[in-house]
C-alpha cells in the first residue's frame, strides 16, 4: 500500500490563508498559526491539531502515531468547530471506542482547522495525566 494506513481516509484540505491562534485548554495554552509555518503532516496535507500541539511543545498522547488507529488523541472543539471539516467514518469509529465522548469530539490527528476562525480544544481530563507543556 506504500506506506498509506488503510484505516486513515485522506481529506482534501488546504492551506489556511491567514493566520489564525489555537488555545489548549486546560492550560490556556495560546499559539499563533502562520500558514507559512504551518506544519505539515506525514502526507503532506496542512497540519492537524495534533501536529500543531506537537510544534508547539504540548503533548497529547497518541500511540497510533497519529494515523487514526486508536483514540488516544481524542479532544474536544470548544470553539471553532466549523472551521474543521467534519469526522471521516474512520475517525468516527475510532471515537465510539473513546471515554467522555461529546458532540465535537474530535480526533487530534484528524482535525485539521481551515484557519477561517480561532480555534479552542480542550484536552479531556481523562488524558489530562497524557498531556502536559514542555519547558
């Protein structure tokens, strides 16, 4: 399959446009997104939540590597949601094996912001022992 994981299906995103912030909750966590800077996913595609928390030093747990194999990265939109395109089936099934689930759950690895809107996520409590900022 050339290194493509069967369970991710790919989503057509692309590059924001304009700047945009995503706020971590629950440590408040703030950080401008330049679409220049953007980084980049394995594939190639504009950066994911995930990525972006990895760039930026805060760490959510994800021990499929970020390939929608498990959901250790699950996270809730608290704003912004309508700049995310909506959950592929897989990351859907993935999210019904998930504690705490709510209606903008999301996958980490799988929530890309277009950069129309600022974003907010809260990282759950039940992975909030996962999750934590680097100095």
């Amino acid at each position: 399959m050339g290194g493509i994981n069967p369970y991710q299906e790919q989503v057509e995103t692309s590059l924001p446009e304009k700047s945009y912030s995503v706020t971590f909750m629950p440590m408040g966590k703030k950080v401008s997104v330049d679409p220049a800077k953007l980084p980049l996913s394995r594939e190639g595609r504009p950066g994911s939540i995930l990525d972006i928390a990895d760039g930026h030093g805060i760490e959510i747990d994800h021990a499929c590597g970020g390939v929608c194999a498990c959901s250790t990265c699950h996270v809730i939109i608290r704003a912004g949601v309508d700049s995310i395109p909506e959950a592929s089936e897989s990351e859907e099934d993935m999210l019904d094996e998930a504690p705490g689930v709510e209606l903008s759950s999301r996958l980490a690895c799988q929530a890309v912001p277009n950069g129309e809107t600022d974003v907010v996520v809260e990282i759950p409590g039940w992975n909030r022992n996962h999750a934590r900022e680097s100095h």
